[in-house]
C-alpha cells in the first residue's frame, strides 16, 4: 500500500524528477524511503502508470516521435502550457500525453484522443 499523505486520506505518488512522494492534493513532498516503514522490506516496487512513466515508456518505443506531456508537474514553469499547446497547434507530429486539464476548454484540431487506464492504453479514432 502506498504511504498516506498526513494531511489527507490519499496515498502519496513516486515523482521521478525530482525523485520524491508527493501528495497530489497538497502538493506535500517526501523523500522516498529506502525499506517499508511497516516491515522493513528493501524490495519497494512501484504499482499503476501515471504520466511521467508513460512518457518514458512511449519516448523509448518511438524515438522519432517527440512526446509532449501535460500536466500539473510539466507545466509548473512560467509559460510552459502555452509554450505545449502552441507546439500542439502548430500541427508537427506528437505523441501527447497528460491528464484531464489537456481537454477542459482546449479545441485541438486534428487531435485523435487515447484514453488509458493502469497498463491498458487503447486508441479511440475521433
């Protein structure tokens, strides 16, 4: 089971840059422990997909292909989201890869949608 962030009853996610367990909700972070704090396990395994694994998955089996990732961690910088979304409209080929915030009032011409869920990824023709 994941660790639990103090403030809520959420479980904290593994970050890979920079590497920590972050509270979505919160934004609490922590340093990734080297054992389980509940049985002293050295075998920590991470569970589920989220963004930042599946840009690295996808960038490794498309290498030509520039992946572009849209999200709350990715587009933190000044600018970054519309830096995104202006290299999205600008109608070179991408893989895109982000969470909910992509569709919420965006119109993307010439965008087919994917929709992923755990390991499952499936492509929906729009």
């Amino acid at each position: 089971r994941g660790q639990p962030c103090a403030r809520h009853v959420i479980a904290k996610c593994i970050h890979q840059q920079p590497i920590a367990l972050v509270c979505h909700r919160c934004d609490g972070r922590l340093t990734v422990p080297k054992s389980c704090p509940c049985c002293g396990s050295e075998k920590l395994e991470t569970r589920g997909v989220g963004t930042e694994q599946l840009e690295l998955f996808l960038g490794d089996s498309f290498p030509q292909v520039p992946c572009l990732r849209i999200d709350r961690d990715s587009t933190q910088r000044k600018n970054a989201f519309t830096e995104k979304l202006d290299q999205l409209k600008s109608g070179t080929p991408a893989l895109l890869i982000g969470t909910q915030m992509i569709t919420k009032g965006h119109h993307l011409p010439g965008i087919s949608p994917g929709s992923g869920t755990g390991h499952r990824l499936r492509i929906i023709q729009s």
